[in-house]
C-alpha cells in the first residue's frame, strides 16, 4: 500500500472513530432510502446508496466516503458566532449552527426552516408562524417560540444597542421601542404559544417571509447564563442549526461539525467545515492557497489575477462569475440646479461609454448596467429597459445643449463624491470623469471622501453628485426601490414612482401584480433619471471540480452563484465528490494535514 494511501486509510478511520465517539447522542437517519441536504428532499433508490454521514444522511451516488466530506474555507475573523448582540461581529457558520424560521433557494423560493408553515392574516398586518413541535438545541432542551421572541426583544432593546436594528423595522413599533420611547414588550412580536409565533407589521409587508428569515434563534437559558460569549466556546456553544461549532482557535481556525441532535428540514452532508480565520488588515493569499489545495473555494477579487486564471488551460474551469446583487449608479440632486433639469440629466445618462469601462477600469469586475436591479433579481426586467440610458454621445450633447450650456459652456463646477472607496473605483470614477470631459466639454472633479463625512452629507442630501454603491438586503424589489422613494436617501422624486411603490410594498397576497407595479416604478426611475445606472458587480469565485450540490448548480436565471450563507440554505446542499479520489489534493501546507497528503 502507498504512502498516500495509507495516509488516507489513516484518516477514514479516525473519523469513523470521531463519529462514532462523539458527544452528541446520534438520532436515526432521516427518512430511509431519502438524499436529505439539499434544497427538498431527493429518493435515491438503496442500491444506489453508497455511504451514509454521521447525521445518518444517505450521500449521493457520486459522492466520496465521509472521510472525504471536509469542507475548507478562508473566513474573517470576528467575535461571536450568533447575532444575540451584534450583526457586524458574527462570524461565518453562525448561519448555519443556528436555525432561522425561512431559509430561500438558489431560486430565491422560500423553504422551512425552525417553521414548517406561516399563514397572514385578512388585514394582511399579521404574519403567524408555526415552529417544527420536536425542535431541540444541542444540549436537548425544546426549541420554542418565546426564544424567538426573546431573541426578536433583545434585538429590539436600547439597552442591547442592536447594530441591524435597522432591518426590523417594518415591525410595528419597533422605532418606538429602540428609541426608548415605548417599553420592549409593546414590540409587534409574541409568542402565541410553545410553537406559534406571530409578527405584526406597521403596514401590510408581503415580503416579511423573506425579511424573516434573518431570524437566527439565540437560545434563552444559554444567553441568561454565558451573555453574548454562550457562541465562544464549543461546550456552551449549543445551536440548534445543521451544524455544531466543535472547535474554535482564535485568530486561527474554527471547525464545524454535523449537529446530531438537529431534526430539521436541512440535514447536511458534510463531516466537517474549516473556516481559516484571517484579518481584514491582512489578507492572506487567497489564490496561491486554492492553487495549493488548502482550500476548497476562494473569492477573487485582484484584476491581474483574474486574467491569469481565465489564461490557465486548467484553473478557468474552476472560475465562476456571476452579477452581485450590486448596483454602481450616480446619485444627482434634481431639487437644485444644474441636475433639476431632466436634460442635464439625460446628457449625462447618455455621456458614459459603459463598454469601454468594462474594458478598462472595470475590467472582469463589473457589467454595464441598465437600471437599479440586476439581472436575475427577482422583478428585474433589465431586457426592456437597456435602451433607455444608452451611450449616445450626440444625444447626450443635444439634451446638455437643450438645458443651456452648449458645448458645456457655463456648466458650474462640481464634483463626484465616493464614500471610501478603493483604488479600482477611483480608477472607474476618473474614466467617468474622461468621458463627461470628452463628450460634454465639461470638467468634473472626483473627491473620495471620508466615509463618515459621507454619510452624513448623504443623509441631509447635500450631496450634488456621487458614485456610490447599493448591495440588497433581502430579495424582494421593495428592497431596493424603495430607497428612491422621497424619504429614501436620494434627492429625486417622482409622484406616479412614489405611488406605484409604496402600492406594492404594501399589496398582499397577489405577487403578479406586485412585479407589474414594480416594473412601472423601475421603468420611470430609469426614464427619468433618478440616477444614471452604471455598473453591476461581478463576482469571480474559484471552486475545487469535486465539490458538488444544489447551491452549485444553476439556477432558473442561468446563472451559479454563492450569495453566503446568511440567506440561502447552501452549506447544507454541499459534498465532495469521488472526483477527489481521482485526484488525491497536494497541499503545501505543514502539519497535520500536509503530513497526511504528502506523496
């Protein structure tokens, strides 16, 4: 037998071993003769059944034994794995050890998660969630929905100082209670009973499903004991998601493992996930670690080495690029001249070449963009409006002329803001910049502000014009459409847009025609140049060929993407392939692992 070999038989037998002696008391397989992990349950015919997990989950046909089942990853350091106190301090797999009420597909469909089923009321106000009855954390106790309601509370208190208080609000009262004005428990969530929650909104809010699932359950007795640091420490750390945290390093390592005494819908396939911990101040070199195998999957971001791996014969197979829900766009003050006239406007909605940016600046990062939502964004209707904005130097000097100031003679003096952005955008603002120049004959500066000084001149819009970005955070249109309604942080009102929207934000129980009045609304924004719609991201991201699964594979828009955790049911979806038998990894790495992979 190989060294190699042996190696491998090695490790096959200590998780066996692991498996067999961990903590968690094992309960029996979930649904005999089923593939469970993916998004609904898949039959597989027994004799198709080559290897079950730990979780007694079947694997599919394709996939390697359990020992193979090891998911490694880079992940950013932080503080706590759970959002009891803070959103901007979780650190990845909190999303996954811990279970919210919904989770959504790589369709963007909803799926059960902590809820098997949600109902809403006639009045359209109230959204009334039924919890799974057999629902434990880790250390056994029942799963119920005052710990969603504590959970909802404690976010809600000043005292806590939630910092994604923000997203709740569509929750009746909630301002009220983060601003100290009424006590926590006048907040429009409560308990019904064990395993009923409602949620009652300030006005009908179709889209609160989608809202909720950022609804991660801290569990009550854990928090009341150990505060906030309960999600630190594997012995105190008893979610109730897919995964258990088994170990965690600081500032060097975490590791999940399957939670046995999770009975959910989303049972996983994986043995283990390795998140490498680094800091944002120093990164580490991404790249030359997935060319060394000691990674799974990596996000690229580096221009030159994007156009390295799409010359490789071998990696740009392994490069997946999608559009982030991402929009690039110039934010114009039409309450004050020059941009109160819809002509100034339209010149320079006209005036940008968006091709040749993307073949410069932009260059494997971003894709022209025709209007707020992206494409493959759910209301998205990105084919009928590409003409609207188009690069028309002549039409863009006509509208300018049209406004007074022909050959951009008397055209006042201003600026681009950026709120802190990187090199690569600066680059991209100065090439908006050469253009308005060429095409208009007018010179406009580009300033990279501080980003506090920023956001406080955005948010009393006194801001002439900016590049700035906007990322989604939930799927449903409202999300980002309603920040171009006139109490949003834009300078731009339209009456028929403000009408349109706030009826579909508030229209239940009819998706048809919510995406109807939603396209209107989409198709004014753009006709009238709420702002000029420059880019999307892209998003360029390296796989390993033998990991496989649903949130891998393509979806109803044509496109794969990884959109993390924190919305989609994705880890749980995940599996290393036999393809990774036939390709033994050869990381250069020390220790343990590298000992075990040496040839």
């Amino acid at each position: 037998m190989s060294g190699i070999t042996t190696r491998y038989a090695m490790i096959f037998l200590m998780i066996c071993v692991m498996i067999s002696c961990g903590q968690d008391a094992p309960l029996a397989p979930y649904w005999e003769g089923t593939a469970v992990g993916g998004n609904q349950a898949t039959p597989v015919a027994q004799s198709q059944t080559l290897h079950v997990n730990s979780a007694g989950v079947p694997l599919p046909p394709d996939a390697a034994p359990p020992a193979y089942q090891v998911l490694r990853t880079f992940e950013l350091n932080n503080r706590y794995m759970d959002r009891a106190t803070s959103s901007y301090q979780k650190i990845a797999g909190f999303a996954i050890t811990n279970e919210p009420l919904t989770r959504v597909d790589r369709d963007f469909n909803l799926l059960p998660a902590a809820a098997t089923h949600w109902e809403v009321s006639e009045d359209g106000l109230t959204w009334i969630f039924h919890l799974q009855k057999d629902l434990i954390f880790r250390d056994g106790r029942p799963v119920t929905a005052y710990d969603y309601e504590d959970t909802f509370h404690r976010w809600a208190d000043p005292k806590t100082g939630f910092d994604f208080e923000w997203y709740y609000r569509p929750i009746k009262n909630w301002g009220a209670v983060v601003a100290g004005r009424l006590p926590v428990d006048s907040v429009g969530v409560r308990a019904l009973d064990e395993h009923t929650i409602a949620f009652t909104t300030t006005t009908p809010t179709p889209y609160a499903p989608e809202l909720l699932s950022y609804s991660w359950v801290t569990p009550t007795h854990a928090f009341e004991k150990y505060g906030p640091a309960w999600s630190t420490k594997p012995e105190t750390h008893v979610g109730n998601g897919p995964f258990r945290l088994k170990e965690w390093t600081v500032n060097d390592r975490f590791v999940l493992t399957p939670n046995l005494n999770y009975r959910g819908p989303h049972k996983p396939y994986l043995e283990q996930v390795i998140g490498q911990l680094f800091n944002a101040a120093a990164q580490p070199p991404f790249l030359a670690a997935y060319e060394a195998n000691e990674v799974d999957y990596v996000l690229v971001n580096n221009q030159a080495e994007i156009n390295r791996i799409k010359s490789n014969p071998v990696l740009r197979d392994h490069l997946n690029a999608y559009v982030d829900f991402q929009t690039y766009y110039l934010m114009l003050d039409s309450y004050h001249p020059p941009f109160n006239d819809i002509r100034v406007r339209q010149a320079f909605s006209h005036a940008i070449d968006q091709d040749a940016l993307m073949k410069s600046a932009l260059r494997d990062i971003g894709l022209p963009a025709v209007s707020m939502l992206q494409p493959g964004y759910p209301e998205a209707n990105t084919e009928a409006l590409a003409s609207i904005q188009r690069y028309n130097p002549d039409l863009a000097r006509k509208r300018l002329a049209e406004a007074g100031y022909q050959d951009g003679k008397g055209f006042p003096n201003i600026e681009i803001w950026l709120r802190g952005e990187p090199q690569v955008i600066n680059t991209a603002a100065q090439a908006v910049q050469a253009m308005l120049r060429q095409t208009l004959n007018i010179d406009i500066g580009v300033r990279n502000m501080e980003r506090k000084v920023f956001t406080e001149a955005l948010n009393k819009k006194e801001i002439t014009l900016a590049l700035i970005p906007y990322r989604y955070d939930y799927v449903d249109a409202s999300n980002q459409l309603s920040l171009w309604l006139s109490n949003g942080r834009h300078p731009w009102h339209n009456e028929r847009f403000e009408d349109l929207v706030i009826q579909a934000n508030i229209l239940v129980g009819d998706p048809k025609r919510r995406t109807e009045l939603y396209q209107e609304a989409e198709q004014i924004l753009v006709s009238e140049v709420g702002g000029v719609f420059l880019w999307y991201t892209l998003m360029n991201e390296m796989w390993q060929p033998y990991v496989r699964g649903a949130a891998l594979e393509t979806n109803k828009w044509g496109y794969r993407a990884w959109r993390g955790n924190q919305m989609l049911n994705l880890t749980p979806t995940l599996y290393i392939s036999k393809e990774v038998l036939e390709k033994p990894a050869t990381p250069q790495a020390t220790g343990f692992w590298g000992w075990l992979t040496a040839k």
